[in-house]
C-alpha cells in the first residue's frame, strides 16, 4: 500500500518539479474557483482520489490565492492503508510566489502537521512542526516555491515558445524542511486519448533514479495541456512491479474550455 500513497503524493509533487524563469506572459491559466480531480489506478484497482482547488483569501492584509489540495485512499486501499492528507498554499498570483504553506497529514499511522512562512526578500522559510511545538528558520534558495505553488508555478510560465525537445528546467522547492533543485526534461508533443476526446499535450519528465520502487530514468511521465489552462492530466509511473496511473476525473472554474482534437 505504500506505492498507492506514493503515487498519491505524485499528484501533488510530481507535476511541481518545474520552472524557475520569469513569467514570460501575462495571460493567467488559472483563476479563483477552479476544481481539478483526479482518479488514481493501480492496476486495475481505483486506489486514491486527489483534488486542488483555487480561492481567493486575504493573508496579512494582502490578497492572495489558497490552493487547497486534499488526498485519500479509497475503497480497499483504504481498508489496508488509511490516508488522509491535506495541504494549503497561500501565494501571490502575479509571481506565484508563496506565502504561507501548510501540511497535515495522516499515512497509516503517520502524522505531520506543519506551518512554513516564506519570506521572498529574506530569503527565509519560518517552519512550524505543530506537533513537536517546535520552530526552525531556515535559508531557502532564489524563488523557492512549496509543493502545491510549484504546480501553479509550472502553468503560468510553461510554453513550448519557450523550450525545445531536450531541453532541461529545474525549479528550486522548499519541501520537508529541505532546499530541493529538481530537474524535468521536456519530450516534446503528443496527443493522448482521454475521458474528455483526444488532447495534444506537452510530456515531461522528471528525472528520477532507480530505487525499490521506480524503475530508474524515465519512470514517471507527466502530460499537461497544451492549450490556455496548462492543466497536469495525466501522471504515469512504471514500478519495479507493474504501473500507476492517474488522470484528470472532473473539473470546473477553468479560465478556458480544454481543447480536444477534432475527427478529420
């Protein structure tokens, strides 16, 4: 069952190792009230369910945007391994740059519960273990972003005007305490059959290694549309023992409709 909350937390890390650019758009791919859902496979087993959702909030007097991400295992992976998992990540819309980051969670037994504030001009991330009751400064790298901003992040700055097939982008991620530089490789177009009618998407990569459950290089697979929203649709892991899928189930609250390939 630790692969199914593995693959769980690829929803929300994942699609979140990408660009650490300046904007090079205006053009806002998401907006206050969007709802992405996604059903996660094993198999033939429906294992986990995973959503984020985008509000407006106001956080020391300023605007911001709160993505709440949320996470469970379902049916009888439940039964086995129980996982409740929620998080929140308040940040700056414009730059995408966060603010406050919170994470609670529950893994089969497991618990963490924890604040982070950011402060961009610092450089500094304040880290709350609300559990232990302890408090810990520490530096973070140029642009640092949490393990939910990352993936908004990733969708105001992608575009293939911007990158070509090979090429490699790293973001700088502030997660578990720890300054993380992650690298992705951009594969290229390719248009996939989901629930929604074909979709030409962007695929990515990030780079991975061979360990007791990834396969090595090229492990995971992420698509992401190629259209206005730049919406993470599809994540695939190939495991030592079989594979894990998970796509888009629902959404709502999009900026602009998804484009589908349409029959010649």
């Amino acid at each position: 069952m630790k692969i199914i909350l593995l693959y769980l937390k690829c929803i929300f890390f994942s699609i979140n190792l990408i660009f650490c650019q300046t904007p090079s758009t205006e053009f806002e791919p998401f907006k206050a009230g969007e709802n992405l859902e996604y059903r996660v496979h094993y198999g033939i087993f429906n294992a986990s369910y995973a959503s984020l959702t985008l509000s407006n909030e106001e956080l020391d007097g300023e605007d911001v945007l709160l993505a709440s991400g949320y996470g469970k295992t379902i049916g009888l992976a439940r039964l086995f391994f129980k996982v409740e998992d929620y998080y929140s990540s308040y940040f700056k819309s414009k730059k995408v740059q966060p603010k406050l980051f919170k994470r609670n969670i529950y893994e089969g037994g497991y618990t963490k519960n924890l604040e982070i504030s950011f402060d961009s001009e610092k450089k500094e991330a304040t880290v709350k273990n609300i559990k232990k009751g302890t408090t810990d400064i520490i530096t973070t790298n140029d642009n640092a972003q949490d393990l939910i901003s990352s993936l908004y992040y990733l969708r105001k700055n992608l575009s293939e005007d911007d990158i070509k097939k090979g090429d490699f982008f790293t973001i700088n991620m502030f997660y578990d305490s720890k300054n993380r530089e992650m690298a992705l490789k951009y594969l290229g177009k390719e248009v996939i059959r989901t629930k929604y009618g074909k979709i030409e998407c962007l695929k990515l990569m990030p780079a991975t290694n061979r360990s007791r459950i990834f396969k090595g290089e090229g492990s995971i697979t992420i698509w992401i549309t190629n259209d206005k929203n730049k919406i993470p649709i599809r994540i695939q892991a190939d495991l030592l023992v079989g594979s894990i899928k998970a796509d888009l189930n629902n959404y709502s609250g999009i900026v602009s409709p998804i484009l589908t390939k349409q029959k010649s």
